[in-house]
C-alpha cells in the first residue's frame, strides 16, 4: 500500500488569511458561477464537503474497483490525480469504457469561460488532465471557449475583451501539448457564425425548445433579474456535448441541410470542475428528448484546486496571490510560495523538529501531490514532515523548484505557439485518431439519408438500430440509470446516517 | 373631399361564423404570438378598437398633416392604405422624414415568420407597402424570415419544416416585385450561421445582456413554462433594426473584429403590424444602451386585414377558408368570396334594393378597398350600395374579379422566380441605392477606427460626433420622446373621456 492519502484540505480555521472574511454559519455554494466554501458560526472558512456535494448531486464517487477496471480498459496506469482523486466523482464512466470495449471511440469535451488573459495552475490541471485522457484513448477532443459565457454572467466585461481573452487562453491551452490531429478548439463567439457553427445552432435551437425558465430555474437559481442570454446559454454548453454540433471532425459536411443522426448517437466523455456538474445534469435529463437523441454524457468531476491561501479556497483569477500563474517569472513563483502558501509546519524550527508538521494542511506539500508521480516518494516526504526530519523551508523549496520547473516547460511550450499553430487548432476541420487500438475501425463518412436515424449503435442482429429501436434503447437506458443513481444517492444517504 | 372613411370593420354579432365560438365578455387581446379580438357578455366577437390599443401602447395615430408632410418631402402622395389608414399608427415617423430630408437615407426593415408554406393577402399587403416605401424612399431594405422564432412558438412544427417554409415564402415575397439591388432577404437559421452573421450575432449577445426575465415577462407576458429560447428571441428581432448587423450591405467587412458604429447611428424604419409593436417597445427603450448605441427606430403599424369571415377576424393560414391564398386558383377564389365573405347586403334582392346595403361590414367591399386606387370610384361604390342600386351579387364580382386578377399577376411574377433570383435576393452582398435625390449622398465605405465611434450623425460644426456627444444626443432625444409620448398618451386618454 505505497498509495498516499488524497491531500485532504485544511480543517483549521483561515479568517487570518480570506481575502473576504465572512460571518457566520453559512452552508457552502457551488454552482458553475459561485464558489463558495461553508463556515461555521464564528465566520471560519471551512472546507469543502466534497461527499456532501456528490451525495447532494447524487454522482458516484471514483472508487478502486473502477480504477481497476479503467486500467485493464485501456492498459494504463491511472493518473495519479485519478488514484489521489483530484478527480474524485464521476457520471456513467462505466458506460464510456463500456463503449470503448465496443465500439472503440467516444466523443472527448471539456472547456473553459475566459475571465482573465493568463490562466493558472488551477486552470492549467484540468486541460492537463484532459491531455492524458486524449492520449490513454485516443479519441477526438472538443474544447469549448465559452466567451459569450464569461460576457453574459461576469459584470463589466465587454463581449470585445472576452474575444481577446479567449485567444490568450487558446494559445495557452495549446502549449499544454494536445494532439492538432485530433483536437479542436474553438471560440464560441467566432466557431458558431464563421460559417461552420450551422449544425451546432440548430442543436441549440432544438434544446431551447425542450427546456423551460423553471427548469433553468430550479437548476442554476437565476431569476427575474437574470439576463434572458445567461437565462438560454445553458443550452450552448449542453449541445456542445453532441457529435452532431462537429460534423466536419468526422469528415461530414457541415452545410447539409440535415444534421446527422449517427453522430447524435456517439457518446460524449467530459472532464471537469464539479461546479459546472447542473449543467450536465440538465443536458443529460434531456438529450434523450431531441429530434435527434443523444446517450447521456458521462462526466469525470474534478475538486477545485486549492489556493495558496490553503482550505476552502479556489484559485482565482481575481487575486494574483491566490495561485501560481503560468506567466509568473521563477522569483514570483518564489516568492508566492514562500509569503503565501498555507504552512502545515510549527512556528519555529525547533517546534517543528519536536511536534512535527501537518501535510495534510501544507499548501506546498498539497502543490507538490498536484505533480509528483511517485507515490512512494510523496509518502516519504509526507511522512518525513510529521516526523519533523522534513523542515517547513525544505518542503517549500521542493515545492518552488517543482513549480517553477512546471511553468518553465509550460512558457517554452507557450513560445513555440505561433499563428500557424494557433491557427490550425481553431481551425474546424477532419479530425484523426485510432481509438480502441483492439476494436475495429468503423469511418464515419457517410451522410445519413433525409429522416432517418442511422445510429453508429447496433442492434443485436448487427444491423444498425431504427429511429424508433434507438429511442426505445435509450429509453430503457434512461430508465436504468435513472434506477442506478436512485439507490446509489439512497445508499449514499443510509452510509452517512 | 373625395377620401372615403376607412373600411371600418363590423359592428354586428359575428357568432355564428366564428370559428371557435366564445363564451362571456373578454378584452381583446394583441401580442406578437396571440391576437384575439373582444368579446361581449353574450361571447359576440367584436371589433378591433385600433384606438384603444394605440392608447394603451401610447402610439401616434397618422393624421393628415403628417401625412400632408409626407407628400412634401417625398413628392409621392401617401398610398391609399395611408390615406385609408390601414396603416394607422406609427412611432416617430416624423424624425425618419427629418433624416431623410437631412441625411437622404435610413435602414427599413420588415419581416415574417413563416408558419406555413403558402401566403395569403393578409402578408402580401404589409409587403406590397414596404414595397412601396422602398420604390418612394428609394433606400436598403432588409427582410428578415423569423423561422427560428416560430419554431420556438409554435407547438408541432421542426425546425426543417419551418426552414422549408421560410424558403417557399421567401419566393412569395421575392415574386411582390422588390428591388433585389437595394434588398437583402435572410433566413435566420441560414443567415446567422452561414459567415455573414457575426456582427448580427454579437449585437444579440449584447442586447441579451442588456435585457432581463423580468422585462420580457412585462413586455410579453412570459413564464415560467415559456422555453428558454422563446424567452430570449425578442433580442434576435430586435438588432435586425440596426445597420451594424449587415456591415456587407454597406460595403463593409463582416469579418472585422469590431463592428461600426456609423451603421449603429443609422435610423431604421419598420412597418408592420400592430400587434408586433411589443418587440419594437423593448427595442426603443434599450438600444440607446447598447456599447454602440442606435437611435429609437420608427415605426409604421398597421391594422390586421380583415378575414372572410368579417370583424374581429384575423386572416389566418390555420382555416383555409378565412383568407384568400396566394396559391389559390381563379375558381376557389369566385368559391371562397362567393361563400364565406360576410355580407353587408341585405337578405333578397328586393330588400336590398329598398333598405341598400352597409359597406362598413362588406367584407368584398373592404377587399375591394385594399385594392381599388380611385378614392372617387370607391366613394361611388359605397355609395351605390348604400342606395340599393349595386346589389351583393355585383360587389361580389367585383370584388373576385380583382383578387382574381390580383392573384394572377403574383403567380405570374412566382412562377419567375428561378433558383438564381433566389440565391441572389439572399446572398449576402452590398446593396445599391440611391436615396433622398435632394441630398448629396454619403458613402460609408471606411471603417470605423477600433473603439471610435464615427457616428454618421454629424454635429453643429460639421464634424461627427465623438461617442460622448452621440450618447449625450441620444439621451436628449431619448428624454425629449419620452416627454412627447407622455404627452400624447396623456391627450389620448383626455380625448377618450
């Protein structure tokens, strides 16, 4: 049992260091525009119910038994951010390996709303994550660059600066090292009117027309002050999540009058942060409902990387003190660590050689666990810090070198983005890849006839399904699952009682 | 004073041919989606009170000194459905004639959404008059196909049949005899998303975020049952009044980053009818807000045309046999009027001759009116019908004769309309136009500098404004409406006591 304990966030009191100190017992807030950790009665910044938010949402949380099955899957390791469950829950992962098995590819998505120029580690982890999927399964990505988002819910952002974000926040994406074969990203306010977004509007139209302002509602808390665009973008997000919005990836022509139903068929995995979860769960009660019915997401959620500052906090782009940036120069890294990172260590050197230190509330160790791969290593280190053999300053400096090693390799790779290069990325085109390098290859070149469903799923005989067999199939799956999450969040509830 | 008094509609109870008949009294009710005349304790349909809705919405009624004005600065004597008010109400049609007096040209702009696949009179008349502004004002006239919107609205229909209907109608309106130089016909679901659509498109993103549930729930009567996408449509209807949505029309690039804020300064006019006045209201109160701000359009309203069946009927493609299609042939047309056009005559013959017969509620005899030009011979008709001595039959003949020949010459002009027509009407393109021919006509060729705002508005000294002066003009004008409106809905209410 080399396996390290999952860094566990903070459980003392932060009202010392909070940018925003608060009063009071306040239940904690996670929805894709606020995140807020609870407090108790004195005002203190807890942290982060992260079982509590599963239970309350009714997802499953990663365990070893599905780890172990991911492995035998696709034959590699799991990321050390999936064994220390940085990414801790999850929807239907089980499905997408089930179709992996079978059918050999799936649909990646994940995203980003640009609210700053520069993004930090905080951003930087997911996409890096996102990476190590694409290379585990080798299947084609979509990455969304949700500027009308960041326009439409922050306050004094014009729809100009958020363009300008977004290509920033591109190229940064880039330099994380995704495959231009097979990766698309794309800036909504540019994508969806440059003459290819036809299928992916006409997907938002129809899933406008299936969700009502009380469902929005009930899922996100906007009401009567809420701007009618922030009101109807959770419809962009979600059809996002459909194969059908890229024909082009797949080599179908994206001006065809009809949208292509055996793409709607092509399941869809999408890493993220747990905030962004209502979205999904609105996507995911209605996909089965379109003209051209799509299977339910599957979704890897992810924690919020922890500030600087140590529990309950999320790294934000608002304070440059909270995170590390990936424009920060060595000393910045240096010096951010050294002032700003939450210590678990004892006040003096002697204290700290004869009480120990606390990794489990050490921002640096914590930095350290986001990048070390050897588990073996980390318990070492972790084990050296309570016994107090491992210094408060040894552990920062570890901690500065690694992340100042990080965002080096992260600014080289930046350098070498040119406008070709960016270009080529956000360019909507045929994507490649190989997928389940033990199922066989099925190209996906043919248009589907007027009307007719052609889903890429098969029924038992190996004809493809009908319009109506793949609805009713569907159907039942919708059921099933509908079933499985019930007893899972009753079970989730009796285990907490 | 040869003018006749406008075609009034019936007075009497319409019960018997009402197609849904209703029960008890009700107050009429106009909306863009739901026009329902009043109904009386005894469920009598009843007119339309035009007044009372120009009251209640605080419109100008049009009068024979704006319409005397009107003569004057355009040398055109206004069109019979002026002079007879069919066009009734407007909104500042006064400041449009001061721009063309001093600017020489402004945006007009009408629409429709297309509910089914064939046209009758009751669309070719808004049509015919617009064609007719355009042939007086001789100015860029875009007409926008709100397929989405009645996918969004109308319950049954996909969005590829509402896509089959815009095109079908899109011919219809082709075959009206516009100028396809000074024209530019769009299909929202094609337009938007086919690479001309960005600056549209991101005027509707910032209208969406200027406008919240809350207003559209005032203006429009939403709820929480309304979908998403109904509910923040109203933006799409409402930036297709600015010039900045089609920088192509004038020459401009509509790939550049920014859009232009000398189109943004442009007035637009839109005639349509009353019941799409809503809309406009949101679209007044707000585009001054706008990053580049518009001027209020102006508006031409008209009143609905008059189904078959007589008053407080709405011609409508839902009953076949309430209007006359475009797509009828001679026979159905003789049939239809011969049939189900409500009467004013009397019961035989003889009474007729000796009690005459009421024009007012003669529905071949407001037909007659939309089409007849001679005020003096229409005068006469009534006349001779009030008198007995021009008899039901007569009327009736009369009146199928002319929408015989009515229809005759549209499928004519259908039937020339080719595939390439087609395509041009809806290539997005410069337009070519001419104007005021008393003013110096004034390119607007070069862009505009980024964040500058060069509006075409000029100031005092001959210079254009600076952004500051155009938003300090706007208000005061904005100010300067507000108090008129006030004043005149104030008058209106005065005058009804």
């Amino acid at each position: 049992m080399t396996e390290p304990e999952p860094p566990a966030v903070a459980k003392l009191s932060l009202a010392e260091t909070a940018t925003e100190p608060v009063k009071g017992k306040k239940e904690q807030e996670i929805n894709p525009w606020d995140v807020q950790a609870a407090t108790d009665e004195q005002g203190n910044v807890l942290e982060f119910d992260y079982h509590a938010i599963s239970q309350k949402w009714a997802t499953k949380l990663i365990d070893d038994e599905l780890l172990a099955r991911f492995e035998r899957v696709t034959g590699h390791k799991p990321h050390r951010w999936l064994r220390r469950r940085l990414f801790f829950s999850h929807r239907d992962l089980e499905q997408i390996l089930d179709t992996y098995e079978k059918e050999g590819t799936f649909l990646l998505y994940t995203g980003r709303g640009p609210s700053s120029d520069s993004m930090h580690i905080g951003h930087t982890i997911p996409f890096e994550f996102t990476k190590w999927l694409q290379d585990v399964f080798d299947v084609p990505l979509v990455i969304m660059l949700t500027d009308d988002e960041k326009f439409l819910f922050k306050k004094g952002l014009t729809l100009k600066q958020v363009r300008a974000f977004a290509r920033q926040n591109a190229r940064d994406i880039i330099a994380i090292g995704f495959d231009p074969k097979k990766t698309f990203i794309y800036i909504d306010s540019d994508f969806f009117y440059d003459g290819y977004g036809k299928h992916f509007m006409h997907n938002v139209r129809e899933f406008e027309h299936l969700i009502t302002n009380n469902q929005v509602r009930g899922a996100f808390g906007f009401d009567g002050s809420t701007n009618v665009g922030s009101n109807s973008f959770p419809a962009v997000q979600c059809v996002a999540a459909f194969a059908s919005s890229y024909p082009f990836i797949f080599g179908l022509d994206h001006k065809a009058e009809d949208r292509y139903a055996k793409l709607a068929a092509i399941p869809c995995l999408i890493p993220c942060a747990i905030d962004q979860d209502p979205y999904f769960r609105i996507l995911r009660e209605n996909c089965s409902r379109m003209p051209l019915p799509s299977p339910k997401p599957a979704l890897i959620h992810s924690k919020f990387l922890t500030a600087l500052q140590g529990a309950g906090g999320k790294m934000s782009a608002s304070d440059p003190n909270s995170a590390i940036y990936m424009s920060d120069t060595p000393n910045q890294i240096k010096k951010k660590i050294n002032s700003h990172a939450f210590s678990g260590g004892q006040e003096t050197k002697e204290l700290h050689e004869e009480l120990g230190g606390n990794p489990d509330i050490d921002v640096p160790y914590q930095y350290i666990a986001y990048f070390e791969d050897d588990d073996e290593r980390l318990v070492q280190l972790a084990e050296g810090y309570r016994k107090g053999t491992v210094l408060t300053g040894e552990m920062k400096k570890q901690c500065v070198e690694m992340m100042q090693a990080y965002v080096k390799r992260f600014q080289e790779a930046r350098a070498k983005v040119t406008d070709e290069i960016y270009e080529e990325f956000l360019r909507p085109r045929k994507l490649e890849w190989a997928g389940n390098p033990k199922v066989e290859r099925k190209e996906v070149t043919e248009p589907a006839k007027e009307g007719a469903a052609e889903g890429a799923k098969m029924g038992e005989d190996g004809k493809p399904l009908t319009k109506n067999q793949l609805k009713k199939l569907l159907k039942e799956q919708e059921t099933e699952r509908k079933k499985q999450e019930k007893a899972a969040a009753k079970a989730a509830k009796e285990a907490a009682q």
